[in-house]
C-alpha cells in the first residue's frame, strides 16, 4: 500500500493485534472483530475494522500513517479513545 509516496507494509493480521491492543489499553469492554479487519487501497489507504462496546457495534476506519506510520503507537489509542466516545453515544437496547 502507498501512502504519501511511502510504502506502507503492514499485514491485517499485524493490524488487527495493533487493534486489539490498543482497544484493550482504552478500555477492556472494546472488542475488534478479527474478520472484518480490512486494508483498503482508495479513496484513503488505511484499514476498515469492525469495533463493538457492549451492545454497540461499527465499522470503524484509521487511515495508514494512523495505525502504520513512524509514530502510529502514539496515534492510535486516539483514535480508538474517539471511536469508543462515538460507540458510548449509541441508545442503549430496549428490554
């Protein structure tokens, strides 16, 4: 994948355990789901996943430089901090 004339190389499998351990340092209840872990070349390299808290479920987007880029552990538990305030903002399931 290039990304600002940079090659980035990252498997979905790496991806996906950047994912995971970034979601488990915000919060513990946040959950990746493996399978939908996707690279996406256009419009905007980067990588769609799958990311539910409790009853709340979204396909989520983080461009490249944010989950591969020189300084991605920096970025990405901020990016998974604002994707969980965004699932916290979803009704709660009528029982």
């Amino acid at each position: 994948m290039r990304y600002n004339k940079k090659v980035i190389t990252l498997t979905e499998r790496e991806a996906y355990k950047r994912l995971r351990d970034a979601a488990g340092s915000v919060d513990r209840a946040l959950a990746v789901d493996r399978g939908s872990v996707r690279w996406r070349d256009t419009p905007v390299p980067g990588v769609l996943f799958g990311l539910a808290l409790g009853a709340a479920h979204a396909l989520m987007f983080v461009s490249g430089d944010d989950i591969a880029g020189q300084d991605w552990g920096d970025r990405l538990p901020g990016r998974i901090e604002a994707a969980r305030r965004y699932l916290l903002g979803f009704p709660r399931p009528a029982r």
